[in-house]
C-alpha cells in the first residue's frame, strides 16, 4: 500500500503554546466521513497483499505478474492525476470527489468479476484511474475545512482509516476469501462504498471556496504554474520516497510471512488485527504530537524506528507469531511516524488557489512512484521452489535508503516553506 494539500502550514518545530483549537460539529462529520473514504481505498489497495497468497497459484501468476498487477494500479492511478492536474481547482471538490468515486466503485466491481491474470491487470488499471486521484481531492478538501493547528490531529485520524482497514477490512477479506473466494471481499467492498457514496452525495456540504478567486489562465497554464514552484518538487519528491516502502513491502508481505517467516495462512488476520489495533491507537497520538512539537521531531524518530525495524523484518527466518506481530507493530509505528507530520507540513505547501492541482501532481508523482518501486522489488525477489521469497533483504535496503533521503528533504522543504499562517 498510500494513499492516501491544505491551508496554511504549521510550524515545523517549535511546541504551540496555550490550548489547541476543537472541531465543530461539521468538521467532526467530515472528518469521519473523509475517513471512511480512506478506509475504501486503501483496503482495496492494500487486500491485494493479504490475498497475493491466494491469487498467486490461483490465476497461476509469477511474481512478476504479480508485481505488474499491483503497479498497474499505480501507474494507471499517476496518468489519472496528472490529467486531471490543470482541471482540479476548477470544480467543486464535492462533485470531483463523486465522479472519481463512483468510477472507483465500478472498477472494484470489475476486479471482484475477473477470473484470469489480463482480466485483474485491466481491473486493477480502471480502479486506479479513478481511486488514486481521490486522496489527493481528500487532501484539498481537508485543506480547505481545517486550520493548520488541527492538521496533525486530522491527518492522524485520516491515517486511522489505514489502521481500520487492517484491524477490520483485511481480518474480514480474509475471511470472506476463505469461504468465498478471492472475488468477495472485492464485491463485499463495493457494497460498503455505496454507502459512504451517499453520505457524500446527501449531507457534504459543496467544497467551493477556491472558486472565488478570479482565473483567467487556463488549464494547461495553471498547471505549469504549479509545476514551476521549487519548493513544490522538494515535496513531490518526498512524498515519492517516503511511498516507496510500502509499494516494496506490502505486495509480498503474506508470500514472505508464510513460506519465509513460518506463520500459517489461518495466521494472517490475526497479525493484520494486531498491527491494526496499534496503528488506530498510535495515529491520533501521533498527530496531537505533531501539532504540539511540530512535525519535524515526530518525523525523525518516525524515520529511525522504521529503518530499525524495517532491517530486522526483511531478515526474519522461521519465527514464532508473537515476534512477528511486535516487529510488524513498531514497523507499522515508524511508518505512521513519519507519513502523519509529513502530510501535516506538505499540507501548507501551497496556496489555496494551487491545492487541488499540487494535490494531484503529488499523488500522481506518489503513485508513479509507488509503481517504479513494485515493479522493482517484483525483479529483487524471487519465488523459489519451496515457495520461499529469495533476496528479500534487498527490498528492505531500498526501503531504507529511500527513508534516509526522505529525511534530508523533509529539512529542505521545511526551510522553503512560506512563513505559518501565510496560506
């Protein structure tokens, strides 16, 4: 799995002082409506690596193909926002983000129908089209509903719907993949989109704020404009980095737990539920530090627990449940460690005008990215006879190094960014 660009940003290091601003009513329904959006999405990305196991010898796919299934939908997901980069500011978010859902749903739809290796690839290619320019709309939708001094605390309970997704999305799709193949939990999840699809459609209130400035350029020109500022490529190139590990990691994360590490299949959900549980408890603590301390220490020690633990998972041998479920949890830690303050400062980056277009350049750089990475770590790792993941500790010295430079960057983008409030 990522996916998963807001007003003005907050300050990178220093604790604010006196008591923290509250949400109202609205926010608190957007809030949690926006995150049950995240929840759909990235389970539907993220159901792939639980279900690889399963769909694997299945449609009698290499890891290769594998690979290529999972970077169809990223690259597909990249092309999406770039096109869609010069139009983004000029619609009511509301509308975009029901359009890009609703083609989202039907793409799900498609992959819970096919039966063969070229009919999931055209599957996967549709559903990215549409659901990776969704969280990039999420991102300049919350920018435009919530202050910088509540940006951490809202990006930890958007991260939240990453945690739900494991603790019950991936628990219950394994189960439905049990009993009903892997074609149901695809099914399952467009029935629970339609209903977060209403909810949008009957009570979000329109999203058109950045209308009101005049705009005589045209698409073409305003997103050129976008593309022109420095500082937005330091935090296009960031964001890229610091999706790497998950796009290397997870497509073979159950493939590597259950032929390397030992845990039966009957296993995973519990390891999902597990790493869930601590991510939904560990996300909104997260983002009330990175609001209190700003974002950059809660950034850095994010980055030394993941190299840490990313070292020793990609390492694992023959393990008992427990040691794996206590690696898996400080990984998954580390790695909300850093995307939470990460996403709270890129969110001031722009002006409000540019949100929607440096949202969706951003996710389409991140997801392109993303797809480099998979196709990559199908090439590093190798299925042996035995089913074994051969060479996997070369995706987790990538994951690594990518972690490191991520890190110089984040300074970068921390001294070019406009003065707090300026947005």
């Amino acid at each position: 799995m990522t996916a998963p660009s807001i007003p003005g940003p907050s300050a990178p290091g220093p604790a604010i002082s006196g008591p923290p601003p509250s949400f109202s009513p609205y926010q608190r329904f957007a809030v949690a409506l926006l995150t049950l959006l995240q929840f759909a999405v990235i389970l539907d990305f993220m159901i792939m690596s639980p279900l690889g196991a399963i769909i694997m010898p299945t449609l009698s796919m290499t890891a290769q193909q594998f690979g290529m299934v999972v970077s169809a939908y990223a690259f597909s997901a990249g092309i999406a926002g770039l096109l869609t980069a010069g139009f983004a500011d000029r619609y009511d978010r509301k509308k975009l983000l029901l359009f890009f859902y609703g083609g989202f749903l039907l793409g799900t739809l498609w992959c819970g129908l096919a039966n063969s290796f070229e009919m999931l690839l055209l599957a996967r290619i549709v559903t990215g089209l549409f659901g990776g320019v969704i969280g990039s709309i999420v991102m300049a939708i919350t920018a435009d509903l919530f202050e910088p001094a509540l940006r951490g605390r809202v990006m930890g309970m958007l991260q939240g719907g990453f945690a739900a997704s494991q603790v019950l999305g991936l628990p219950f799709g394994l189960f439905l993949a049990a009993h009903g193949g892997w074609h149901a939990p695809f099914l399952a999840l467009v029935a629970m989109g339609l209903v977060g699809g209403l909810l949008i459609a009957l009570f979000m209130k329109p999203v058109n704020a950045h209308l009101g400035a005049a705009r005589t350029d045209s698409a073409r020109a305003h997103l050129w404009r976008t593309l022109m500022k420095p500082r937005h490529w330091l935090a296009f190139g960031t964001t890229a980095l610091l999706t790497t590990g998950g796009f290397m990691l997870m497509p073979f994360a159950s493939a590597f737990v259950v032929h390397n590490v030992g845990i039966p299949l009957s296993e995973l959900p519990a390891i999902y539920l597990a790493t869930g549980l601590a991510a939904l408890v560990a996300s909104p603590m997260i983002g009330r530090l990175a609001d209190r301390f700003g974002p950059m220490p809660v950034f850095y020690t994010g980055c030394v627990i993941t190299a840490a633990m990313v070292l020793i998972y990609t390492h694992l041998g023959p393990s008992p449940l427990t040691l794996l479920i206590v690696v898996n949890v400080v990984m998954f830690v580390g790695i909300f460690s850093r995307i939470i303050p990460w996403q709270a400062m890129a969110a001031g980056i722009p002006s409000p005008e540019q949100r929607g277009a440096f949202n969706a350049i951003n996710s389409a750089l991140q997801q392109l990215a993303g797809g480099v990475a998979s196709l990559v770590a199908g090439h590093l790792v190798h299925i042996g006879a035995d089913g074994q993941l051969q060479d996997f500790p070369r995706v987790g010295y990538v994951v690594i190094a990518s972690t490191m430079i991520a890190a110089v960057l984040m300074r970068q983008v921390a001294r070019t960014r406009p003065a707090a409030g300026a947005n």
